[in-house]
C-alpha cells in the first residue's frame, strides 16, 4: 500500500522556466485546431494544397534510397546535413543569382528549427531583436522563448520602412533584424529592391544581424524575381538566409536550409548538435533523390498556375464578402492576402459567428509585435480549390452580414 506519511509529506514539483510560461500557443494552431471538421472551408492556416504534393515522385525517391542505400539512409548521419542534398540546394541558390556552395549551408529540421538555432546562438535573455510589424507568429514564440525584447518596425504597403528601421536601429542597438522579404507572412507584400538595398545598409552601418526568411520566393505567379537581402552590399557577412522545402515540396518531410557566414555556421551546427544530432537521415536522401531524379521546377509551375487561379479566385470575391469600406491586397505571389475591415470591426470577436458558418479566417492582431490592428485578417487562399473559396466567401458574407444585424 502506498505510504501515506511520505504521500502528505510531498513538495510540489518546481515551476516551469518563466520563458515556457511568459510564451502562449499560436493562435493560427488554436484556430486550425477549433476548425478541422471536414465541413469548415478555412482560409486560416497556411497549408500547401496536398492534392498537388507529387506524392508519386516522392515516393519513388525514398523507394530508391531505400532500395540502393538501406543501410546509409536509415543510420545517423552528419549534422551539417547530406552532402547531395545541400549540393543540391547550392545549385539552385546559385542558378537564381546568388552563389552559394555546399559548405555554406546547415539542413534543418524545418526552417523553424532554423530560427529556433539562431536565436540559441545569437540572442542572450534582453537582446533587442527588431522585426516588421505585422510578423510571423511563429518567430514571435521563438524570440519570446529567448527572453529577447522585441520590438516592431512599421511597415506600408510596400513591406519594412527603411527609415523607420534606421532610426529605431540607433535608438535600440539590436542583435538581429528578422524580416520575410518575399510574399511576407502574414501580409503577402514584398519589399522592393530598393528596400532591400537599404536595409543591407542600415545593418551594416548600425551593426547587427539578418535572419532573411524565404519560404514563399519561389511561388512567384506575376513579376519578376527580387534579388534576396543577402546579395546586397553591406549584407553579406551578417545575413542568415533561411530556406524551405515545406512549400515547394511537402511540409511533411520537415526539411530546411540555412545558408550562413562561417563562423556563424559553426555555432549553429553546434546548437543543432544540442537540439536533434541531426535532421532525419532518409528524409534528406529522398529529398536529394527527388531533386536529381524529378523536374522540381516543372512541379512548381503548376503549383503556381493552381495558386494563382486560387489567388484571383480570393482576391477578386473579397468585394461582394467583406463590409463596403474593407481594403486588400493582391500579393504576386506566395500563400496569403491581408485584409483590414472597415472601422468599427473587431475581426476576433467576429470569427466566432464566422466559424459558425462553417468558414474561418485568421485575425491579424496576433501578428503585431505593436499597437495591434482590431481590424485586420489574414486570408490564405492555397488550401482551397477556386469553387471552394468561392463558396467560403459567401458563407463568410452571410456571417458578417448577420453578424452586423445582430449587433
């Protein structure tokens, strides 16, 4: 029988860390959590649509591997990542302009693995880390984690004000500039050429680093592409490029790149040492099989086509959906549309009637590291097909509609 002397006598267990508590769970997962009924039409989560993963040529690469290098594929590996892979990847930075070799580059885990390594090799507990404001929400949680002081840098249509990052770079003396310059999440907007130069300068006069996050660059529909931040003057020695194969080839083989300064490189090949030894062994074969054996490029162009009829399919609803007064963007490329309703509007107070209807949005206040915008949504318009969106978009005017009635 248990003791009870000894059950009476017991200490409660210690609290966790103060960075786990101060750190709340993504909004955009508690969201796509209370939507997974099959029934619910959802513009909230960013998820490539799987009915144009090549779930054949993926297949056939991990047949291959495994059939010619069981033994090799299934066993620990480097921590830098599989030599063909990163090859692999090399090339394709080098062939869109910017020269990489094999050595410059880390596998990760998911390019979120890549930004929890930089803020472990990078960032102490009170670090300044400057970010766009609105930001991605998952690097939110990362720099929380951290202990880092975040602030935001305003934006415009155009994506990072340059001048804004100067004179908030002098006041604050930041670590690190995180920024998705590239079909941003969550706004969809990119940042000019122009910009880019400026802020390749800006971190070089003012002296701190750039985590240029890039998963959206190569769903490019409309335009011609933009040279990254890491190919600027003045940004070369202190830019970590971070790289995705979720959107390209499947989220599901949790593989990313971070393409890095050496001495950079050095620490977090370390800290990824410490996190996993190193990034699934066969899941980086096949993925360097696909890349040898598939036509990637070929893949993409119909991603981009299916996006791009989705795209217009959004874009070109959101008048008849949303209240008279509401603005939007069209982003060129990339998964998702920023939205901001007319004034008066609270988007998270609305989306329970919203989801209601079987539709569901992701608010934009979340996303500010600032002042947030009550008004703001974030549209992703991959998951869908055009008649499905089509379809959301008048269930989500019925909602709002009668959410205005009620009120």
């Amino acid at each position: 029988m248990p003791d009870a002397t000894l059950n009476d006598a017991r200490t409660p267990a210690p609290e966790l860390a103060a960075r786990a508590a101060r750190t709340g769970s993504s909004p955009v997962r508690d969201i796509l959590a209370l939507t997974a009924r099959p029934e619910v039409i959802s513009f909230a989560g960013g998820l490539p649509a799987p009915e144009l993963f090549d779930v054949a040529g993926i297949a056939d690469a991990f047949r291959q591997v495994l059939a010619e290098q069981p033994q090799r594929a299934l066993q620990y590996s480097t921590t830098e990542g599989d030599p063909a892979l990163r090859t692999a990847v090399a090339a394709r930075y080098s062939a869109r302009g910017l020269p990489t070799d094999a050595a410059d580059l880390l596998v990760t885990t998911g390019s979120q693995q890549g930004l929890s390594l930089l803020a472990t090799t990078l960032l102490e507990p009170g670090d300044v880390v400057l970010v766009e404001d609105p930001c991605y929400l998952a690097a939110l949680q990362i720099f929380s984690l951290a202990g880092a002081r975040v602030v935001p840098v305003p934006t415009d249509d155009d994506g990072l004000d340059p001048a804004a990052l100067d004179e908030i770079a002098a006041r604050e003396r930041p670590k690190l500039l995180y920024v998705i310059p590239t079909f941003q999440n969550p706004t969809g907007r990119t940042l000019p050429a122009e910009r880019r130069a400026a802020v390749a300068e800006v971190a070089a006069r003012r002296g701190l680093w750039i985590a240029e996050d890039d998963p959206y660059g190569e769903l490019r529909f409309e335009g011609e592409p933009m040279p990254w931040v890491a190919s600027f003057p003045g940004a070369e020695d202190r830019t970590a490029l971070l790289g995705s194969f979720s959107k390209v080839m499947a989220p599901g083989l949790r593989l990313g790149t971070l393409r890095l300064p050496a001495g950079l490189r050095r620490a977090c090949v370390i800290a990824k040492q410490a996190a996993d030894l190193h990034t699934s062994t066969v899941d980086q074969a096949a993925a360097a099989r696909y890349l040898a054996d598939a036509d990637l490029d070929a893949h993409l162009a119909r991603v981009r086509g299916a996006y791009q009829e989705r795209r217009d399919a959004l874009v070109d609803g959101l008048a008849a959906a949303l209240p008279e007064g509401s603005r939007w963007n069209r982003p060129a490329g990339g998964m998702f549309v920023w939205a901001t309703l007319r004034e008066g509007h609270d988007a998270t107070a609305l989306l329970p009637e919203v989801v209601r209807h079987d539709v569901a949005y992701v608010p934009g206040a979340p996303f500010f590291a600032g002042t947030p915008d009550a008004t703001a949504v974030r549209l992703s318009f991959v998951t869908h097909s055009p008649e499905e969106i089509r379809e959301g978009l008048g269930r989500l005017r019925t909602a709002l509609e009668g959410a205005h009635r009620n009120g």
